[in-house]
C-alpha cells in the first residue's frame, strides 16, 4: 500500500481533503483480476470510455468506420467496426478483440496481443459498446499480403494477429508486485504498443523517423501534476508539447481516471527505481 499514497496522498492534499489521519493508508488493492476502473456503472459508457483508452477510435476512425491502413507490403482496411459489430455475435467479436481470429482467417495487424489479458467484463462492455453503432459507410475489401510479406511470415518475422497473441501471452513489462498490479496492467494493454512489450521504446516504424517513443523509465523525470497534465492535456503544465504523444493523449489518455493516470505513474517510477 506505500507506493499508491505517494500519489494519492500527494492528490488529497492537493485538493484540501488533507484529513489523511481519518483515513486508511490506501484503499486495498482491489482482489481478482485487474480491470479498468467503472467511471461510469453503465457498461455501455464503460465499453466507450475504453475504445478511446486502448485506440480502438484511433486505428478504426474517430467513427469507427475504419480506414486505409495499407502500406507497400499489401492491402489492408482497419474494419468498419459499426458493420462488424451488426454481423457478429456478441463471442465472435469478443475473439476477434482478444484472441485476433474470425471464424475464416486470422486478422492482419489488429494489436489484439494488447488486449488478450483484458478482464472479460471489460471486453463485454466494449462489445456492448460496439453494438449501440449504427451501420454506416462501406464494408472495406479483404486484406491482401504482398509477396514480400507472406516471405516475412514464413519465415516467422512476421505474425499475423492471432499468432502474436500466442507469442506474446505470457510476456509484459516487469511485475513489481501486487501494489503495482494495476499500473502494469493498464500499461500492458495500451502503452506497450508503442514503448514496446518492456517499455524500453518503441523500435518499429515509429522509431526511424527521429521521434522515438522513449524508454518510458524518463516518466520518474515527471513530478505528477506535469504527468497529469500530459496525459490529460497533451502538454505539460509550463506548455511543453510531446511530439505525437501529445495527439495520442488527447485522443486517448484525456479519458483516463484520476486514480488510472495515478497508477500507471507509480508503476513506472517504481520501475526506474527498482531497474534503473
Ligand atoms: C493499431 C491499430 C488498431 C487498433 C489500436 C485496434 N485495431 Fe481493430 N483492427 C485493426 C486492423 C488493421 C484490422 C483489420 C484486420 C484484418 O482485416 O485482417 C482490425 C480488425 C478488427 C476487428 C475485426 C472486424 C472484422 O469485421 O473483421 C475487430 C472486431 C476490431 N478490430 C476491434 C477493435 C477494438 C474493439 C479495438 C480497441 C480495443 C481495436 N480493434 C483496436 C487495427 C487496430
Ligand atoms: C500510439 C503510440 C503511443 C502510445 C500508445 C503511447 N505513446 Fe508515449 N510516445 C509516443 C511517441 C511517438 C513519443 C515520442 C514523441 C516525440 O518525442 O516526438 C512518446 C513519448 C512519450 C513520453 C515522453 C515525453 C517526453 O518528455 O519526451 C511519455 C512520458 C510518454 N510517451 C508516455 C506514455 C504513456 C504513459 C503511455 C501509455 C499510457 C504512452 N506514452 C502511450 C507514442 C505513444
């Protein structure tokens, strides 16, 4: 429990609610398989808050309607998920989020290694979710593999979705104990994307162009009203912008909980702590 008051209590007193001798250390960390916080009870407003979070209205269309996402080694659509969403049951979409498999064919490039340790009642709301969309726009056409990238996967230097959940299941970043179960848990599911499975940065596309995601060890640099406000805001509280991590936080973090935000930083200055 020490490590949450270093934030909390920082936040309560903050706040004016400084009564910190009335109150236990910390609330207990919460028993069972982590999951994200319920901001709201309504699973429909839960499964929404978490399609921002994890990105699925990032790589899907703001929408969710899906776009290009074809490159030189082949053809690819993010799927319209208002259509998906019409034409699969409540199970078959929740597979295709977790486990990157349809009834037909494994998906291409659809992070679903981010998402297989999802809590089921999460992923059940965010289906839920997807099922209030109305159909709107096309069905997009199948994907395409170029030569080149069939090559690549036959030579196991590429996955398909479904194979990358097999390859990843059992790999995150450090587990630093039960206090910091949930900060790893929200970074598994969604920062690792981009920092990369051990949050050393990110060494794909992304990484060539001069603006790497960092080691994300350089978050214990932050005090936590500027972490806050970067992920809130996109800036830091003297205004600093971060390159594309101040779009991906609006887009997706400004929908993270107080005690979300406040995990996820205890989580990684504990990790430069304990594995500088
Ligand atoms: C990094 C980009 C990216 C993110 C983030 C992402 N997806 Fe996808 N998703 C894709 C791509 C690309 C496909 C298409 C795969 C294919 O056709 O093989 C896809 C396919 C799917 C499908 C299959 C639909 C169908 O009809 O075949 C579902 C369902 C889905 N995504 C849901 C989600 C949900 C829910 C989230 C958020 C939890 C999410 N996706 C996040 C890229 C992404
Ligand atoms: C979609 C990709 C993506 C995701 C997801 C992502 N980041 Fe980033 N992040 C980046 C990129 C790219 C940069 C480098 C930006 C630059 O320097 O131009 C970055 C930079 C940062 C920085 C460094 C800012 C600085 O001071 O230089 C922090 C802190 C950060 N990210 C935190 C996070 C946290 C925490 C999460 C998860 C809650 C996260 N990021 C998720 C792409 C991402």
């Amino acid at each position: 429990m020490m490590i949450r008051r270093s934030w909390l209590g920082i936040a309560a007193v903050m706040m004016g609610l400084g009564a910190c001798s009335k109150t236990p250390d910390a609330p207990p960390a919460p028993s069972g398989p982590p999951r994200f916080e319920l901001a709201s009870s309504d699973p429909v407003k839960h499964g929404e808050r978490l399609s921002k979070v994890l990105g699925c209205s990032g790589c899907h269309a703001a929408d969710l309607t899906g776009q290009d996402w074809s490159d030189d080694m082949g053809t690819l659509w993010t799927a319209n998920l208002t259509q998906s969403a019409a034409k699969y049951s409540h199970d078959e979409l929740a597979a295709m989020i977790t486990a990157g498999k349809r009834a037909d064919r494994a998906l291409i490039d659809m992070p679903s290694y981010l998402f297989s340790g999802l809590n089921p009642e999460d992923v059940d709301s965010m289906v839920a979710y997807l099922k209030t969309l109305k159909p709107q726009g096309s069905v997009h056409p199948e994907p395409s593999m170029g030569p080149e990238l069939l090559a690549m996967q036959a030579k196991g230097e590429w996955m398909d979705s479904a194979a990358r959940v097999a390859d990843m299941k059992d790999k995150g970043p450090p587990d630093l104990g039960a206090d910091h179960a949930f900060g790893r848990f929200i970074v598994r599911a969604t920062c690792v994307e981009c920092h990369g499975i051990d949050l050393t940065g990110g060494k794909g596309p992304m990484a060539e162009g001069g603006n790497a995601p960092p080691d994300l060890r350089i978050v214990a640099s932050y005090d936590p009203q500027d972490f806050t406000a970067l992920m809130r805001t996109g800036k830091t509280t003297s205004g600093r912008e971060v390159g594309a991590m101040s779009e991906f936080a609006q887009r997706r973090y400004a929908s993270f909980t107080d005690s979300e935000i406040g995990a996820v930083r205890d989580y990684l200055v504990e990790l430069a702590r304990h594995d500088p």
